[in-house]
C-alpha cells in the first residue's frame, strides 16, 4: 500500500512540477513579439534592414535586438546578409545551401515557396521498421514470462554472473527504442534535402529530377496548364498525426501528355496556392496573407496563448 | 477559380488537423480503451499505474496537436509523470547490486529520460547550438562509461567495440532533428 502511495504521489508531484516549468518555459518573451512584429509591419517581400531600424521602432537595446536577430535567424526566421537582416519567405524550407542554389539557378527571382519530396515517408514499409521494436517487445516478454524456456536459458547463458535478467530486459528494451529512432533518422536523412521543389515569382516550378540534379526540371508559368492537391488515405491519416503535414501536387503541362507529380510535398495546400497564383499571374494571395504566413512561421517561437 | 478563394488559418497545419475538440475526445477515448485493457489483463495495480502514465505520456503529442502554452505545459507534465513512475518503477524491480546490474538500470534509465524528452518535449528540445551539442556528448560519455562497465565481464573486442558502436547509434539517434 505503501509503495502504491509513494508511486501516485511521486507521479502527481512531478507532474505538477514539470508542467510549471513548462509554462514558464513557454512564457511568451514580449521583447521578441516586438521584433517580430517590426519585421512583419516593415520589412516585407525580403525588403533588407539594419539591426538600428529595429532598435528605433521598438525602442529596445541594440544588444538585446541583436540577440533577438541572432535567434531569429538560427531558426531560419530572418537572414543576415553582411550588415543587413532580410526577412526569408515563410514558404521556404530549404537549407541555406539549396537557398542559395535555387537563388543562382532562377536568376535571384523572389522564391515563394521551397522545400523538398518526401519519397519515401507515408509508405507502409517504412513505418514496418517499428515492427522491429515489436519483436524487441516481444523478446523482452517472452524471457521475462518464460513463454519459451530455451530462449529464457539462453539469455541466462550469456548473461555474466550476479546480473540481473530484469535489469537486461529493460536495458534490451531501451536499447531497441534507440536501434529504432537511429535508424529513422538514417531514413530520414536519407529521404530529407534531395529532391528540392521551388516555385519562383517569375521563373515558374524547378524541380530536381534525381538526386544528382541542379534543379533541371522546369515549368515555366505560362506553360502550367493546372494544378492539382491529391492526398491517399494514408497520407491523410498520417496527416492528423505527424508533425509536419504532407500530400501530393500535380501540375499538368501545356502540351505534355503526363503530369508532374510532386510527391509528399510539405504544406500542399500551400504549394497550391502558390503556384495557382503564379499561374494567374498575381500574386495578391500572397501578399495579402503575408502578414499571416510570416506571424505562423515566426510563431514557432513565440507559441500562441 | 480566382485566388480570393483560398484562404488560409492563422496556423497553417490546422487545415489538416482534426479540430482542438476531437483532438482531445480521441486522446479521452484512447486514455479510456487503454486503461479497459490494463484493468482486463488484471496485473498488479502500481504496474497498471506505471503503464497508464507511460502511454498517456506517449499518447499525448502524437493526438494532440494544438499549439499553445497549455499543451506544452501539460507535455512537460505527462513527461514528468512518467519518468517518475518509471524511476520508481525501475528502484522497486532492483534486485541485484551488482555493478553491472547496476549500470544496466542506468543505461535503462538514461534512455528512458532522453526518449521520452524527445517525444514530449519536441517543442522546448529542438534547438542546434551548442549547449545541445554539449548535452548529447555528455550523454553519449555517460552511456559509453556505463555500457562498458556491462561488457567488461565479456572479451575485449565485444567490450571495446561494442560499446563503440552502440555509443555512436545512441548518440545518432538522440541528436537534434529538424521539423522538415
């Protein structure tokens, strides 16, 4: 009973505990909703400023918007271009090599949207690696039940002498919890910055056609004869759970028979949008959500109460 | 189709999201069939109690995808919660002081914090600069001390590069990872 009592307190404490610091963690910081609302009420559409544009509407410390700026740009939020900031696109997913890649290959063209193909994400074997950690469990219960005498004899074979069999399976479980979350981030890196997808203000879609492409995949706007948003079932059971939503985009061609096929494209929606925009040839949509899209992409570090 | 008719929501992943009220029924209602397949397997109660605060904790980001102080703060809750059934838990299955019995409940432990970290704290966690970078190399020479110390009782080349190996797997996997 004692020990029952002693469980439910430690957990309820904890809990309490833990849950205060997290609050406080995520405790908006006014200062840098200050700098981020400069930015987005100024320097919109990549417009450049210095750190003293800053420190003169919001009124702060050069030292404190500096280290704001620093932030901002860790996370991808603004770019610092010699002594100048420039606010990134909301859209724009790419490493700041790729950035620059797509820069040079679409002639400095205000990129609207950039992120990568997910080949490989909502595809039934590859969430079958969790089947591994499945027979881990498994194992762990079968010694630990003695569900098969052999197997628990076996483990009581190569374990040296004086360790506990319990202490191995829970050591066995854990071990199979980071073979599992390796091997994702194998998958993921492996599948993530290969098959880059941007949309260009001017120059249209360029898309990587392989992986040892430089963006040699071209539609140039006026020759995009429609766009289409496609999710399966999966993707879109997925949807509701993964961090970061995907689906397909297809974009037919004027005077190609196949469409292109964008596969697991990250905010399809989006995408969508965007290139329905270019297509049409104005790009009010964007500008009158900017102000929204900058605020959400920003937001990720100042969440919303 | 002209482009006034694309709005967008404040947060873009809420139009893929299921709505802040059916998030939290379906998180209920899996608490629930949980907590109905602990109480028909009928194990002793400070197990169910262990289990039910793990899969609760592990329940919680996957099916709840608001994003506010509140889900943090309870994130961080249910993270607490279940580390301290899990280090209670672990302190009353001892049943050996062997050293490397000992260090096996460590390990066991330090993947469990680490883990559960990733998963619930994935908001406050994902951050590359170095104090991270610092924390993971800590980690990973905790994890090599350790693991060597269980391997010792075996020859030296599973010793040795055994607990290489699954230093670098651990330290791979406990690295920061980038949202997309």
């Amino acid at each position: 009973m004692l020990e029952l009592i002693s469980l439910v307190i430690s957990i309820g404490v904890a809990f309490g505990t833990c849950m205060l610091i997290g609050l406080k963690l995520s405790k908006s910081d006014p200062d840098l909703e200050k700098v981020i609302d400069a930015i987005v009420s100024n320097f919109l559409d990549e417009r450049k400023f210095h750190i003293n544009s800053i420190v003169e509407i919001t009124g702060l410390s050069k030292n404190k918007v500096e280290a704001i700026l620093k932030r901002l740009e860790a996370r991808g939020i603004v770019r610092k271009r010699g002594n100048m900031y420039q606010l990134v696109d909301p859209l724009v997913f790419l490493t700041p090599i790729d950035m620059e890649r797509a820069r040079r290959i679409t002639k400095d063209d205000n990129i609207l949207y950039g992120a990568y193909q997910n080949p490989y994400l909502p595809r039934l074997y590859f969430l079958a690696m969790y089947l591994i950690f499945a027979a881990d469990i498994a194992f762990v219960i079968s010694v630990f039940f003695n569900i098969f005498p052999g197997l628990t004899n076996w483990v009581l074979k190569i374990l040296p002498e004086g360790v506990s069999v319990n202490a191995f399976l829970l050591f066995t479980l854990g071990m199979g919890i980071i073979f599992v979350d390796a091997l994702d981030n194998i998958i993921k890196s492996w599948a993530r910055e290969k098959y880059s997808v941007v949309v260009g203000e001017k120059s249209g879609i360029s898309y990587d056609k392989s992986l040892a492409d430089e963006l040699s995949g071209k539609i140039r706007r006026g020759a995009i004869a429609d766009v289409d948003l496609q999710f399966s079932l999966l993707q879109k059971i997925l949807n509701y759970f993964i961090r970061v939503p995907v689906g397909d985009v297809i974009v037919r061609v004027k005077g190609e028979e196949k469409p292109v096929v964008f596969k697991n494209m990250p905010y399809p929606r989006e995408l969508f949008y965007v290139i329905r925009s270019i297509q049409l040839g104005s790009l009010g949509w964007r500008k009158r959500y900017a102000r929204t899209l900058m605020m959400w992409r920003a937001r990720a570090m100042v969440p919303a109460t | 189709m002209s482009e006034e008719e694309f709005p967008i929501s404040k947060r873009l992943e809420d139009a893929y999201r299921f709505k802040t009220s059916t998030q939290i029924l379906i998180y209920l209602i899996s608490l629930v069939v949980g907590a109905l397949i602990l109480s028909i397997i009928n194990w002793p109660l400070t197990d169910c109690i262990v289990i039910f605060t793990v899969y609760a904790a592990l329940a919680f980001p996957v099916i709840i995808k608001v994003e506010n102080p509140w889900k943090i703060g309870i994130s961080l809750g249910l993270y607490g919660a279940a580390m301290a059934a899990i280090i209670t838990w672990t302190i009353t299955f001892i049943e050996s002081f062997n050293l490397r019995s000992i260090s096996l409940y460590v390990l066991f432990l330090e993947i469990m914090t680490v883990e559960l970290l990733h998963h619930l704290g994935e908001d406050i966690a994902y951050k590359e600069d170095k104090k991270i970078y610092i924390g993971v190399g800590i980690l990973s020479a905790i994890f090599f001390i350790f693991l060597y110390i269980f391997l010792s009782a075996y020859d030296w080349r599973v010793t040795v590069f055994g607990s290489i190996i699954a230093t670098i797997i651990f330290a791979y996997a406990i690295l920061p990872e980038k949202p997309i």
